[in-house]
C-alpha cells in the first residue's frame, strides 16, 4: 500500500472483501447516530465510507466536514440490497473504516460544488471548487482525450508539432492586439501573437511541409457572445497543396477524433456553396440538425412554418416569445409579420433588406427549432466554400474575409482588379451543429498576387512592408504553394460535448468582460515596473 492509497474509488466495484487504502475529498457527510456515513471522491469518482460505532475513528469521523482530505484504510463490502444506489458508479459497495486519516481540513465551503442556483461569477471566483464538479472533469478529460486524438492522427500523417512565439508582431487576423512593453526596448512592445499564421506560413518556406501545434491566441476584442481573450487552436498548415488535400486530411482528422473519443462514425462531410448557404439557410454556419422551417424567397423572404403550425400555437402570447420576436425585429432592422396571421398563411414574413431578413430568418428558424424541441441528435458537420475574398466593413471600406494571405480562386483572378467584390477565395469553413469550429485557407504564394491584394486592401507599400516586410522578404527565397487551416478547440470540444459555453471546457477561463475573478486579474502593476518601462515618467512628462 503506498503512504496515501492503494486504489482509485472507481477500483472498489473489483474489489469487494479486499482491504484497499483511498484517498480523497469528503463529499458529503450523514451522523445517523450508531453510524457515520461519508462519500469520499477522487478523480475516478466516488465511494462510500462507512464508520461504525465501535471504530475508534467513530468521533473523528463525525467531525468531517465537507472537502476535507482523507485517506481511509478499510474493507471493501458488497451492500445490503435496500442500501444499493444505482446513481453512484460504485454504488453497489462500500468501504467498511478501519482507519481514517485526516490530511486537510476544510473550512466551511463557499458553496456546495454542483449547486445549481450558484452563481456563474462565485464559480470562477473559487473555481477550484467548481473544477471538482464531475462534469467539469468530465469536460476537461474529454478535452485531453481530443488533443491526444488530434495529435496521434496528425503525427501519424507526418505532422511535425512545432511552437511559435506569443511574445509577436502584430499578425493578421483583424483583431485588436494585447501589447506587451519591453523593459530591455523602452517604448517598444511585443504583440501577443492573435494566431501563428506568419510563423507558420514561414515553417513552409524553411520545408518543414506538415506542420501543427496547440498554440494559445490573444485577440482583444470587446467580448461578443461566447469569445475568450485567449483561446486555444489547432492550428495547422501543409506544403504542395490545394484546397482538397487540405479539407480531405481535416475530415480525416475529425473523423478519428469522433470515433476514437466519442465512438461515434461521421459519414461524409458536404460541401457546400458560400452563396447556396446564404439564401438557403440564411447564415455561413448552417445547423443542418434544424428540418423544415425553410426560408422562401418570394419578393420578401419567407419562413414556412409546414410542419411547425401546431407547435409555434402553443408559443404565440408568451413573453419570451414576444421578446425573441422584438429583439429579431431591433437587431436586424426589419419587419416580421404577425404571428396569428403566420400560422394561417402557412409562412412567416420578413420585411427588410435581403441581408438582413435573411439573417433574421435564420435566427428565427433556431429559435422556433430549439423552443418547439426540434433539433435532431447528433452531428451534422460541413464544409463552407467559395466564400468571398474580400467584404464590405460597417465603414464600408474593403478588408479581407479571411485574412490578407489568403488566395483567390484561380478562375476569379481576372477579377482582381475591375471586381475585387466578386472575387471568391480559396478558403473553407468548417460547421457543426451551426457553430464555426475551424477556418483555413490556401495562401497567396506569388509576390505579385500578394501586392495586388494589400493594395486593394487600401495598403500602401510602405505601410504593407513595414507590418510584413519579414514575411514577404522570406517569400522571395523559394516559397511552396501552401495552406492550412485553424481549429478554435474550445469551441469544438463544447460542440462535441453539446454544451453552449466555452468557458465549460477551459480550466480557468475570463468572465465576459475580460476578468480571472479567481486571480483579480487584471491588476495594477508595481510602481517599480511602471518606472522601469518609464511608464510614469512618460505621464508626467505630458503635464
Ligand atoms: N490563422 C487563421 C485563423 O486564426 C487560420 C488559418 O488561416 O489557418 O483564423
């Protein structure tokens, strides 16, 4: 027996009449008087302790509180039928006390970890409570077990994991950088990298030909929806490719990762048009699990409710449907007709720009998919293509879909320079369940194509060749046609898992605003550091 145990909980089912040692957390505690019952927990799951009257750990025992840490020596018995609980993996055991130490106390716990009228905020303040949750180690093993699938499918392929610096050049992802000062440079400033797109565009050059890491990104946005400050991919990128060699070997890839941590076969994976999504489902990220509902081009765009009349009756009148319908109508500037008239006509009408209606239809579709339990099980993955390589911003100025290396398609290049609008990309998306989990492209590998691009990106040379001067100039000494693309892994492990937030598969992740609340962090920094990257004195300088 080792000093602390000799066994995992989980081990006590293969163990029954043995005398085994475990350690761990007390989960709950019940004094029934002549007995002390207590559920002790490790990262196998949980087991049953119990002490009897006679124990001279009896009064100990009844002093536990919950979390502190135990190891318990005993005997592991079969339990009486009537005391069986189907619930807890080792429910149908017990382990009888012959001697209890206690290694921990533990104060009065905050909360109980899996309470459910918990706040989100407390459980990241004491987030190592709440990451005792099962679920959440559930969570966190299921997502070692993807990165280790990833990893053994795309080693076997001749990937060759490599790391890129964070501490970076602005790279090109569109995103708002985090600068970090340099002590050494004053006045000067890394960039956390926002993805290691240059650098890997760069390991092509030098020959590596398949290349991948897990790297860290930092983009500082203001946080949208489910977005983290930092975020994990999968990034890769392969030499003396095409669009097809690239999305062939990630189907694969994903394919492995199904079977090999969920079991589960994906079949083939469609293709589909940018341009064909758009007007079919109203979004680049189609939920292809959502049947019926479909959107109708008449004049307007329409969303027929065949199927769905009976359902959608049941919704009309209640508030939150009242307000989906508002906050669809505000967000996207546009009309959607009357819910009683809908059902009679068969079609749910919107009225406004086409964009836009067909936006708010796809909000529409999942909304109704989701309060009326429509959503099919499963996975449904695809491939977006043919996207536009360049789009419009609010300001209306032009600015890559994708990013500034990506190329166009062969048979648009023509278009480069009367139509840049029309121009399509050799990029590809993709989606499952309607969430974008991964998006790569092939590059531009021709210096010219490349310069046309930045200048109708509104670059001008000086400007393009002072942020990726290093880029181009490595272009010059023999470059390979290239691409790759990029996994957000957060996403896709909480896609697999079927759960809606990111922040349920990262360890310690920021609230929406950008804060550790278990940390503090961000925080001021020491009045010595400031002085050193001559922070203050460049303040009072300015008065
Ligand atoms: N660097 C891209 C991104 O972060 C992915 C890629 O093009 O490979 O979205």
């Amino acid at each position: 027996m080792g000093r602390y145990r000799s066994h995992y909980c989980i081990q006590a089912n293969n163990n029954v009449g043995q005398a085994i040692k475990v350690a761990g957390w007390v989960e709950s505690v019940r004094d029934i008087g002549k007995l002390v019952f207590f559920v002790l927990r490790d990262i196998t799951g949980s087991l049953q302790v119990t002490v009897k009257k006679d124990s001279k750990y009896f009064d100990k025992a009844k002093e536990l509180s919950l979390g502190d840490v135990v190891s318990v020596t005993g005997r592991i018995a079969e339990r009486p039928e009537k005391m069986k609980n189907p619930k807890m993996k080792t429910g149908s055991v017990e382990l009888i006390c012959e001697e209890l130490e206690v290694m921990s106390k533990s104060d009065r716990l905050p909360f109980i970890p899996g309470d459910p009228n918990v706040t989100e905020a407390t459980r990241l303040k004491y987030r190592y409570l709440d990451l005792r949750r099962p679920e959440m180690q559930r969570n966190l093993i299921f997502r070692a077990k993807v990165m280790n699938a990833f990893r053994e499918f795309l080693t076997s392929k001749g990937f060759i994991e490599i790391e890129t610096p964070y501490l970076a050049k602005s790279t090109p992802e569109g995103s708002r950088d985090f600068l970090v000062p340099s002590r050494l440079h004053p006045g000067k400033f890394y960039a956390l990298a926002q993805s290691p797109q240059l650098y890997k565009q760069i390991l092509m050059v030098s020959g590596f030909d398949r290349y991948f890491q897990f790297p860290r990104c930092f983009r500082d946005e203001d946080l949208r929806g489910d977005r983290q400050p930092e975020f994990t991919q999968l990034d890769l990128e392969m030499s003396f490719v095409d669009m097809d060699d690239v999305m062939s070997l990630v189907e694969d890839a994903v394919k492995h990762v199904f079977k090999k941590t969920m079991g589960i076969e994906i079949k083939e994976i469609p293709r589909l048009d940018y341009e064909h999504v758009i007007e079919k489902y109203g979004t680049d990220k189609p939920d292809l699990r959502i049947k019926g509902l479909e959107i109708v081009h008449d004049g307007s765009v329409k969303v027929s409710l065949e199927g769905y009349e009976e359902k959608v009756k049941d919704m009309i009148g209640k508030k939150s449907f009242d307000n989906k319908m508002k906050s669809i109508e505000d967000n996207y500037d546009v009309k959607v007709s009357r819910f009683k008239q809908s059902i009679a006509n068969g079609f749910v009408q919107i009225e406004g720009e086409k964009l836009d209606s067909l936006a708010a239809a796809n909000e529409l579709r999942r909304f109704i998919a989701y309060a009326t339990n429509s959503i099919e099980e499963g996975f449904k993955v695809l491939w977006v293509v043919n996207f536009p390589l360049f789009e419009l911003n609010e300001e209306g100025q032009i600015t890559s879909a994708h990013h500034p290396f990506t190329s166009p398609r062969d048979e648009d290049l023509e278009l480069l320079d009367k139509e840049p609008l029309r121009v399509r990309a050799k990029s590809y998306d993709l989606v499952i369940n309607g969430w974008e989990v991964a998006g790569g492209s092939i590059r531009i590998h021709k210096p010219e194509i490349q310069a046309k691009v930045f200048k109708i990106l509104g670059m001008s040379e000086e400007e393009y060749k002072k942020r990726y001067g290093f880029l181009l100039e490595a272009f010059k000494y023999g470059v390979p046609p290239h691409g790759g693309i990029a996994f957000g892994l957060d996403r896709f492990v909480a896609v697999m898992l079927g759960l809606n937030s990111i922040r349920d598969v990262i360890a310690f992740p920021k609230t929406k605003d950008g804060v550790d609340l278990m940390t503090g962090s961000p925080s001021e920094a020491p009045e010595e550091y400031l002085k050193e990257f001559r922070w203050l004195k460049i303040e009072k300088s300015k008065d």
